[in-house]
C-alpha cells in the first residue's frame, strides 16, 4: 500500500509523455527539460509503485501498468479540469489552458485572428494553437478543440457546426483563354487540375453536387500539392482547374483574379469544431467553441444552424 498520492502535475506530464511516445516531444510541449519530464515521470513511477514507460532507442513504450495508470489519469485530470472549469462558469470568467488545432491555410487565414480575439476577451485563457497537414485525432493527440473543414467525422468526437462552407471550381482568365472553359463536369478530365493531398481531400477525385446531381470526376494534372495556397498561387498563375473553399478564393474571384467555372457545381466543406467526449461539459471550452461560431461567419463563410452532434455513428 502506498502512502504517497501522485502528484497532479506528474500525472499530467507522464500523459503527454505517453501520448507523443517521446520525452523530448512532450518537453517540447510543455516547455519544460527533458530532465525534468524524467525526474516527474520517475516520481510518478515511485508513487504508484509501478514501472509505466519503457524506453527504446527509436521511442517511449508504455507498460501495461502504464496503459492502466494513463486511463487513471486522465480521468482525473478530467475532473480537475471540470472542476475548474465548474468554478470558472460560475465566475463568468473561463481560466486554464486550451489546446486548439486547425488546418495550415484555415488555421493561418481565419482561425489563428479569430484566437488572437478570444485571448483578448478573456485573459485568464492560456490558448495553445498548432496547425496540421493532416487529420488530428484530438483526444488521443492530447487537443481539446480542432477547427476542421470537412464533414467526416470519427464516431468517438463530438462535433458542432460553426459555418457553412463550400468548395468552388476556378481558374484565371488566361488558362480559360488558352484551354477553354469546360461545360459539364466530365470535360474536367481533359483540362489541367491543380490537385490538393490536404487533410480529408481525396486525392485525384472531385466529388462535386450540381444540377445533375452528384458526380465523382478523376481528374489530372501536371502540378499537385498537400498545401493548398500554393495550389491557389499556381491557379492565379494561370497553372490549372482548381478546387477551393470560398474563404481562401472568394476575395480573388471578386477581384478578378480568378473566375468560378461550372458556377452550378460545388463540393460541401462545412466548417466544425470537434472535440472529445470527455469535454462535453467543459465552460471553457464551450466558450471558445461560442466565441468560434459568433466570429467566423463572414470572410465567406455563411452562418450555420449551430447544431450539435455525436459524430457519425
């Protein structure tokens, strides 16, 4: 029987730890030595009285006892933060540490101005934002909130809808000179497409809704990219076809720079914020996720019914 309680700070340290499967990843984000990420995890070590992380010369491995000890902690650390959480609501003043993930367009463009706003609002928020090439699963990357363009979903997040958002095809005045302007969808595989691998993009194939319903187009082309500004700069460029979202090409369409083709088609890109089910109740990040669906309807994004659901079942 052990007489030591383990130490908050320790537990929460030996979660990132487990969660990134480094010790130096985890001092990474923390801020803290990677000495003092060991010392807190061999304190945690001493007072459950278990091995919980075996090191490896590649990673971090996490014992049995540590799979067990992990589920332990975030259940509490969970409810500290509930608990926090419950007091800081009843002050009307959110405090505490949110971490926030988005894409690297989006999350530049709209999101990271949209935080910069929140901060201000309210000081007692420590918000922690990063941008991703990739799906991030929050809760087992150690996130509270993604801000996600897309409509698929994993069943274990709970999502909230904060804009209607849609993908549009465009192209510069000068490809549409030198290639011509395609008139149904399946001229698309004739013409040169600025192909985007981003997140939850199905390379190569556009889904696209029109008014003959749905149609999945393979498309080519000689220029391809898991960034999609530089998609766009190649577009303007008069490179190709591209398929973009109305918030990052809406202002060059309006300027000229780019013309929408095939108006009557669009591909459905919904902006959410997705979090896991064990914030579900949590103030503050209701509050964030408030603040989030009251600033990003505008800049071409349209207001949405606010609905929120489990994710696909």
């Amino acid at each position: 029987m052990h007489n030591r309680l383990p130490n908050l700070e320790d537990l929460r340290v030996f979660v990132h730890v487990a969660q990134r499967s480094s010790f130096a990843a985890a001092a990474l984000d923390l801020g803290m030595s990677a000495a003092y990420i060991t010392k807190r995890v061999q304190a945690l070590e001493a007072a459950v009285g278990a091995k919980l992380l075996n090191r490896t010369t590649r990673r971090v491995v996490v014992t049995e006892d540590g799979e067990r000890t992990y589920q332990w902690a975030q259940k509490i650390l969970g409810d500290v933060d509930h608990l926090y959480d419950d007091l800081s609501a009843r002050r009307k003043a959110p405090r505490g540490t949110v971490r926030i993930c988005s894409s690297f367009g989006f999350g530049r463009q709209v999101v990271a101005p949209a935080i910069s706003a929140l901060a201000q609002r309210y000081p007692a928020l420590s918000i922690r934002f990063e941008v991703f090439d990739r799906l991030v699963d929050v809760g087992a990357e150690g996130f509270d909130l993604d801000v996600r363009i897309g409509d698929e979903i994993a069943p274990h997040h709970i999502a909230r809808k904060l804009a209607a958002n849609h993908r549009v095809l465009c192209a510069s005045d000068a490809y549409l000179r030198r290639r011509g302007t395609p008139r149904t969808p399946g001229d698309l595989a004739n013409h040169d497409c600025l192909i985007i691998k981003e997140r939850d993009h199905a390379f190569g194939v556009w889904r696209l809704r029109g008014p003959g319903g749905e149609a999945a187009v393979k498309v080519r082309g000689q220029l391809s990219t898991n960034h999609g500004e530089i998609a766009v700069g190649w577009a303007v460029e008069g490179r190709g076809i591209l398929l973009r979202s109305m918030w990052n090409v809406g202002p060059l369409i309006e300027a000229g720079k780019l013309r929408q083709v095939l108006p009557g088609y669009y591909q459905e890109a919904n902006v959410w914020a997705v979090y896991p089910e064990r914030l579900e109740s949590s103030a503050k990040i209701k509050v964030c996720i408030d603040w989030l669906e009251t600033y990003l309807p505008g800049q071409y994004l349209q207001q949405s019914p606010g609905m929120t659901r489990k994710a696909r079942q």
